[in-house]
C-alpha cells in the first residue's frame, strides 16, 4: 500500500493489487464498438412484406395496363379519323378510310381517283376492330361532314372494349 497527498494536503492511499469486488460491480461497461446495420430475421421480415405487397398490386396494375392500351388506341383512331375530316377540307376534296380487317390497317385516299396518302396499321397491336356499322368505307367529304354516321367497335384479346362514333357533322367522338 502506498500513501498520497493530494494538492489541498489531505492524504489518501492507493492500492498497488487489484480491486474489490465491489468496485468492479460498480464499474461502468463500455461497448468497444456500436452496432449497426439488420439481422437476418428483419431482412426475411421486410422481403416477404414487400412481396405479398407486390403479390397483390400486380393484377391490378396489368388491368390497369390493358385498359391504358384500349384507351390509347382509341384515341389513335380518333386522331386518324380527325385527320382525315381536316384533310378533306383542305384539300377540298373526298377523303376515303377503308377498314381491311384482314391485314389489320385503315387506307386513307383522297380523290376521285382515291391516290393513297397514307396507311394506318395496328397489325402489331392486340386490338381486333369490328366491322364498322355502315360498312369498311367511311367518306369526309370537302365540308367536313361524314356520307354517313358510323360506330366502330374494338376491343382487345382480354375483353377490354372501346367505340368510337363519326357523325353525319364529321365529329369524332370516343366512347
């Protein structure tokens, strides 16, 4: 044992041997490094939420990108058929729009002499378009307006379905 004084000159001793059981119960423990990061448990935990999660929006979403493509198309054909209404009053002149439901495309010609001007396809679509119902040919003529009022139908391979009507004024409507 060795004996101290202390600057205020109160004396103390200190022990050269190791402490009492006492002091190490009383002692403090330190971590000497912090954990960080999941376990193995928390991890399988969030996967399988995330999947029964996914599980669940994915029908939804497919449906949701089935009706988007049936509306897509539908405005497609509108713009085609509005096309050709505004092609025929600057033109002034008949436009033609022939259905071949057999190659999957719709033949816009101008004129008497019906010159092709262009070609709508949607063979690379999953759209099947029905007769339309005042048969495959649809007239504008020079003013605008339809020869005659038509409803065309579609619908893709899942049964999403979708009209479209043309009017005896020329306006497209998607139903």
């Amino acid at each position: 044992m060795a004996a101290w004084i202390t600057a205020e000159g109160k004396g103390g001793t200190t022990f050269d041997e190791a402490p009492s059981m006492n002091m190490r119960a009383t002692a403090k423990h330190t971590p000497v490094y912090e954990e960080y990061g999941f376990s193995l448990i928390e991890l399988v935990t969030i996967v399988a939420i995330v999947g029964m999660v996914a599980m669940l929006a994915v029908p939804d979403l497919l449906a949701l990108s089935r009706r988007m493509q049936t509306d897509l198309f539908a405005r497609e054909l509108a713009s085609e058929l509005r096309q050709a209404k505004q092609l025929a009053m600057t033109l002034r002149d008949r436009v033609y729009l022939t259905v071949d439901r057999e190659q999957r495309i719709i033949l816009t010609q101008v004129g008497p002499a019906r010159l092709l001007h262009h070609v709508f396809s949607y063979a690379d679509r999953a759209i099947d378009l029905d007769e339309p119902s005042a048969g495959p040919e649809l007239v504008f003529h020079p003013s605008g307006r339809s020869a005659t009022a038509t409803t065309i139908r579609f619908h893709n391979v899942q049964g999403e379905r979708g009209t479209l009507t043309v009017s005896l004024t020329g306006r497209v409507s998607i139903q």
